[in-house]
C-alpha cells in the first residue's frame, strides 16, 4: 500500500517547507509588536513548528494529537499573516487527517503481530465539540505567554492560568479520541474504546461468525457512538461478557452476540480480517 506508507513523508515535507513559505510574512505581520511580544511569538511559532516536525516521526497516539492540533494552528497562523503560504497549510491539516495518517501514528507501539485500524468519532464530537477542544489546546495558553510578554500582567497571568488549565484537559480529551480502535491480535480482534466500555474485550477466532457491513435493520449492541460512515458488525456464536462505559453513571455488565463499530476505514478492516483467518461476509 504505496499510499499508507507516502502519507507520513507528504506530511513532514509539506511541514518542512511551511517555514520557508511563510517566514517573510509572518515576520512583517510582527512589525509594530512590543519587543517582549514580539520575541515570544517567533519562540512560540518556531517552537510550535519543531514540535509538529518531531511529532511526524514519532509514530505514537499522543503525536496524533499534536500534529493534527499543530496544523491547524499553523493554517490560523497563516490565515491571520495573509499568506500564500496558507495553502500549503491546508494541504498539510489535510494529510493529517486522513485515516493513513491516524493509522500510522496509533499503530506505532503496537506488537509486531498485532495491527490497529482507528475508529471514527463519535457524531456528537465531530459536529463541534472536537474543534473547540482543539482550539483551547492553543489559544488560551499562547494568548496568555503573548499578552504576559507583552507587559500586560495583570490580564496575562490569569488568562495563562486558566488558558493553560483548560488545554490540559481538552488535550487530554483528544488523546482519549485517538486511542479508540479495533486491534486484530493472534488470538482473534479487541475493541478497545475508553467511549464505549470500560475495558478493551477480546473476541476470540473461534466465537466469530462472521464480520460485515451492517444491514440497516440490524437490532446489534451499538457501540458506535453514533459516528457517522459505515458501521461493521461482528456476529459471534455465543454471547461475550463486557462492561459497558455509562459516562458518569456507574459501569453497566452486558454481554451481546452482536454488535457494532465503526473504524475509520472498514473495507481495510474486512480485508485484515480475512487474512486473519475471521469469516466476512
């Protein structure tokens, strides 16, 4: 798969590049700045680039986030200076969110026998909450450094405290979305959602009867979490216990002989199946 494997190097070039593109402009939108500002955001943005361009090689669910969060900033970065250069921008925030993109990151730690195939977001996510997350991951905290450098203390230190605050937990709460996947081991497939359940289930090859793409009428223990695409469903012979992940409520005990997901890319998923030995239909 020449694409899988291009997608990593189309990401860090373009990233490379973006410097070299947009340097002269995001100089000049500098001109006027207080010296204090000024200094801090060519630091943030030279340190925001490096840590884009370190994250592309190290294939690790965390560097999903940071680059995807990155990207993003960088186009607003180029928008805000009014730069040709925004278009390479987007080129870049658009190799990283491809599902190869996520694919490559999430499937760097795992096991030489194992392969991981992402899920998609749940639907309630990707109409809004998911974009502001990211937002928060940058804005607070680089407000906050820019108005402090600035001189502006008494606005500056608060709006870095809770700036900062609130990245924490927003970015905490999009490494928790890169860390949803299903996983085809030795012994059959794991869905491991934190969203979902409570704790990552193992259908053993021999309970499988089969992995397809789900009928519309399906009744199936839904575990999509409404994503939207195409959902899979996995029939077993028997019942397989899980707990199920309530939110705030308490964990719920379950057990279902079917059941629904929804990876980013099924027919890859169904492809692995089958050569994983795991009937599809």
């Amino acid at each position: 798969m020449w694409i899988d494997r291009g997608v990593p190097w189309a990401l860090r070039v373009a990233w490379a590049v973006l410097p070299v593109i947009a340097g002269s402009a995001l100089a000049d939108r500098l001109d006027g700045w207080n010296s204090g500002a000024r200094v801090a955001a060519e630091v943030l943005l030279w340190g925001g680039w490096a840590a884009v361009a370190i994250a592309t090689c190290a294939a690790l669910p965390a560097s999903l986030v940071v680059v995807r969060v990155g990207v993003a900033a960088g186009v607003a970065a180029c928008g805000l200076a009014r730069t040709p250069a925004v278009v390479v921008a987007i080129l870049a925030a658009a190799i990283a969110a491809r599902p190869e993109a996520s694919e490559w990151f999430v499937n760097g730690p795992a096991y030489a026998n194992e392969r991981r195939y992402p899920l998609r977001v749940p639907g309630a996510l990707a109409a809004g909450p998911l974009w502001i997350a990211s937002v928060l991951v940058v804005v607070g905290p680089v407000e906050g450094i820019l108005l402090t450098a600035g001189g502006h203390y008494a606005v500056g230190i608060p709006v870095l405290v809770v700036g900062a605050a609130l990245a924490y937990f927003a970015a905490r709460s999009l490494l928790v979305l890169t860390r949803r996947w299903v996983v085809f081991v030795p012994a059959g497939l794991v869905l491991h959602d934190p969203l979902a359940l409570i704790d990552p289930v193992l259908f053993e090859r021999s309970v499988v009867e089969t992995l397809r793409a789900a009928p519309a009428d399906t009744d199936s223990l839904d575990l999509t979490q409404a994503a939207l695409g195409l959902a899979l469903e996995l029939v077993l012979t028997e019942k397989v216990p899980m707990a199920l992940n309530k939110g705030r409520k308490k964990a719920e005990a379950g057990a279902s002989a079917r059941l629904l997901f929804t990876p980013t890319r099924p027919g890859r998923v169904l492809a692995e199946a089958a050569t994983r030995r795991i009937a599809v239909g």
